[in-house]
C-alpha cells in the first residue's frame, strides 16, 4: 500500500513509533527491544528526539562516529555544492571524478607510512569485504592460489556482508544464515582485563603462541590475510599490550600473511589519533575506514591499501570489484570537508582531552561493586559490568548494560550504549566538558542503584 500522503509530518512520537514497528525492518533488529526512541534532530553533541526531550549523544550518532558533532552547515553545504554541480558519474570504465581524486590525494597524505592507495566504498562491511577479496586476489595473482584462509577474533566486529559477517566474532551473526564464508579462523580476543583466561602468563605471549598454533595447523601457505580491529571497540573497548600488534605483525611477515587493520571505528581521531594502528606498531598492509571518514553526514567507506598490494590486484585482466558508489562525489566532497574541520578544529588532540575529561568523571565509578573495569581510550570509553569484581564473570543475565543504557537516558536525558556486559561511550568529538561531566554523573547514579541481582533499584 502505497500513500502519497503518509502521516509522519504530523506524527506524534508516538505514532511514530507505531509506524516504525510497522514498517521499517531495523538493522539488528531484535523483537525484544521495539519501544524506539525516534531522533529528529541534532547539533554538536545533543540531539532532539520526535517527543521533544533534549538529549546527550555520548555514542557519536549511536555507532561510534559523528566526529565533528551533528548539525554542521558546513557539510550540509558542501553536499548541496556538488549535488548542483555533479551529483554522480561512474568511477567504471574509463571514468573517474575530481572529488574522488581529491580525496584519495587527501587519504594518501593522511595515512600511516607504507599505506598510499583507497578504494573507496559505501561503508564498513564493503570496505572489510573489498579487504578479505584483495588479500585473495593478491595471493593468487602472485601464484598463491591456496592462499584463501582468513584469520581473524572472537568478539572482533567487521560487518555483515558474507565476508565480513564470517569475519565477525558474533556468532549470532552465522546463525541460521549459513553456510557463510568458508576458510576463517578465529582467535582469542585480546582482554587485558581478563588476564586470567590466557592461563596465567604473559597475556601476548599465550596469544602469539595460539596465532603459531593457527598457522602451523592450516599450514602459512593456505593463510591470505589476519584482520583485527587496533582496538576491538564492539568487543568491548580493549587496549591490546603494547608489544601485541609488533609481535603478531612479526608473525604473520614472517610467514607470508597480510595484516588488515579495520579501522572504521578507531579512525579519523576515535582514539586519538588519525589512525590508530600507526601508533601501535601494527603496520599494515591494508585499513578499512569509514564512519568518521565523513561523520556520518553521508555513507561512505573505503579501502587503504600499500602500492604493492594494488600494483598486484589491479594487474593483468584488472580488478573485477566494486560498486556503484565507489568514489561517490558528493561523499567524497562530504568526506574532504568532514577531514576540514577535524583538522582545523584540532579534533585529533581534542579526542584526547575528551578522555581525559572522561577519566577524571568516571574515576568514582570503579569504586562501584558491579563495576569491573573503566576503560578510556581517547574518546572511547567502556564500562565494564561485572558480578564480582574478584571472579570478573561477566553481568550478562539478565542483560544488565542494555538496563542501565535505558535508565540513564529515561532518567538523565543522557545515551549511552550497552555491548554486552560493556556500557560504552563515543560522543562527537566536539561534546563540552559539561556534557561529558553529565554523562559520567548520570551512568555513575544508575550504576550505583545497580545490585549484584542485575537490577537497577
Ligand atoms: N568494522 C568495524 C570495526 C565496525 O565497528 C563496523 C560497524 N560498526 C564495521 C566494520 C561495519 O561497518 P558498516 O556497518 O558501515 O558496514
């Protein structure tokens, strides 16, 4: 049934919830979690939902991006700029377009050393899976045709495309939708915290010897590529030791593997840094971005890749990948003054004073008895929830994040976002000292009334 009329222009929130439930299928749609709260504006780091409550965004437009804060003329300007002048031309055959140009230049000069090419996508999953095909095709272009497993973690979050979804660390990801991608294999997550579940020891060295372990078993010459997040941010914002990304690239080198760093969270200053595997000595030789790559403000995603891996894969018959929107020009014209303003605003180093603001207000909350762990990584942040601090079994049951995630909005006018056991935070990366000190104070207050039963009294 097709209206030309549809009621949402004067729509109550919650008639528009009704029509929501109605007819709109959500991306990791859960039927136990239909009560919706329907946003319909923001600027900076407040948003405003269709009830007309006023609300702090601490999670970056709910999905750890938003770099440069909602509601910027300044990227609503640059999207009318080139609609007017060029809404799209292909990026196949023997075409190309001024802003993709520009924005590959821009890409070149901003990633880590040894990193030089992009291709450019429509966001995360096509990034990971224009990622898993290149390593394959690289592999085999130079003889390699085995070469075909992908190694990757529990709890590591890539996408939901076939490739990328197999990647992906969460099972109910591969549930009933099989069979998925073959040939992935995965590792232990890296969990400083729960240092424990490694035996005892050395936390990289128990998981160097389990990546050892992989490659003797499926043999190196079978293996394309590992794939890991620098920082697994949907596993629950773990920092990896400092000598874990070092020693696995040693690895994987010494053995013929490529490294793929997913940086569609951790990029473009979501930890402090443009890109966060240059600075943990991780050396890839390719990076999947999107997210901040444009805040948000338009879809657009993309592949970093070393000039020895494109010299490879776009060699002899050429590279059969891609998509329509590859190099999309008003994304990319986004994309470029999206990288403006986080360059002239400072919104690398900001991230971190972010953190540091994070750090000072959420200091109480580790006294807290279900609080496990506070983890703050720039201007990321994880809660972690916990039954006892001494066991750190996980608060799982019944789901204790997703509760206190609900409490602190209804009750603070603050988001913040649950992950299993883990509360996380990734606000714009312009939120005010006062919004984060909110933020902190109001997760701070439900934790408190939260008991060991996983209630919030
Ligand atoms: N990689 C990582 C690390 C992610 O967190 C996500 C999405 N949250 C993706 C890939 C997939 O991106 P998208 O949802 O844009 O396809």
């Amino acid at each position: 049934t097709i209206s030309s009329a549809l009621p949402t222009q004067s729509a109550s929130a919650t008639e528009l919830a009704g029509l929501d439930r109605r007819f709109l299928v959500h991306p990791h749609q859960r039927m136990d979690r239909n009560d919706r709260v329907v946003i319909v504006r923001g600027e900076g780091a407040t948003v405003w939902d269709a009830a007309g409550n006023e609300l702090v965004d601490a999670t970056g437009g709910g999905n750890w991006l938003s770099q440069v804060g909602h509601g910027r003329r300044e990227l609503a300007e640059a999207a009318a700029e080139q609609i007017s002048t060029l809404e799209y031309y292909t990026g196949f055959f023997d075409y190309s377009n001024d802003k993709a140009i520009e924005l590959a230049y821009r890409l070149n000069q901003l990633s880590p050393e040894g990193i030089d090419r992009v291709f450019l996508t429509s966001g995360g999953s096509d990034s990971v899976e224009s990622a898993i095909k290149s390593a394959r095709l690289y592999h085999n272009r130079r003889g390699e045709p085995n070469r075909t497993w992908i190694l990757a973690r529990h709890f590591g979050y890539h996408g939901a495309s076939y490739g990328s979804g197999t990647a992906t660390g969460f099972e109910m990801m591969q549930t009933y939708v099989g069979p998925n991608l073959p040939n992935v294999e995965k590792l232990s997550p890296v969990w400083p915290y729960h240092h424990e579940m490694y035996g005892g020891g050395d936390v990289t060295d128990a998981l160097i010897a389990e990546l050892e372990g992989a490659i003797e078993r499926i043999g190196a010459g079978n293996i394309a590529a590992m794939i890991g997040e620098p920082v697994m941010a949907g596993g629950g914002v773990h920092e990896p030791p400092a000598d874990y990304w070092p020693r696995v690239r040693e690895v994987l080198s010494r053995n013929g593997i490529l490294l793929i760093a997913d940086e569609v969270v951790t990029g473009f200053g979501r930890t402090g840094s443009w890109f966060d595997s240059a600075t943990r000595g991780m050396k890839p030789d390719m990076i999947t971005i999107a997210k901040g790559l444009t805040s948000g403000y338009i879809p657009m995603g993309g592949l970093l890749m070393s000039d020895a891996i494109a010299e490879v894969v776009t060699s002899n018959e050429g590279f059969f990948h891609g998509y329509t929107y590859a190099g999309h020009p008003v994304a990319a014209a986004v994309a470029l003054a999206n990288l403006d303003i986080i360059e002239k605003e400072g919104l690398i180093g900001r991230s971190l004073t972010v953190g540091d603001w994070f750090k000072s207000s959420l200091a109480p909350a580790r006294d807290l008895p279900q609080v496990g762990d506070v983890r703050v990584i720039g201007a990321t942040v994880g809660i972690e929830l916990v039954v006892s601090k001494q066991t750190k079994e996980p608060m799982m049951i019944p789901i204790v994040a997703e509760g206190v995630a609900d409490a602190v909005r209804r009750e603070h006018n603050v988001i913040v976002r649950p992950y299993g056991n883990v509360i996380v935070m990734s606000p714009p990366l312009v939120i005010g000292e006062d919004q984060v000190r909110r933020t902190a104070e109001a997760t701070i207050e439900v934790l408190s009334r939260l008991g060991a039963d996983g209630q919030v009294a």
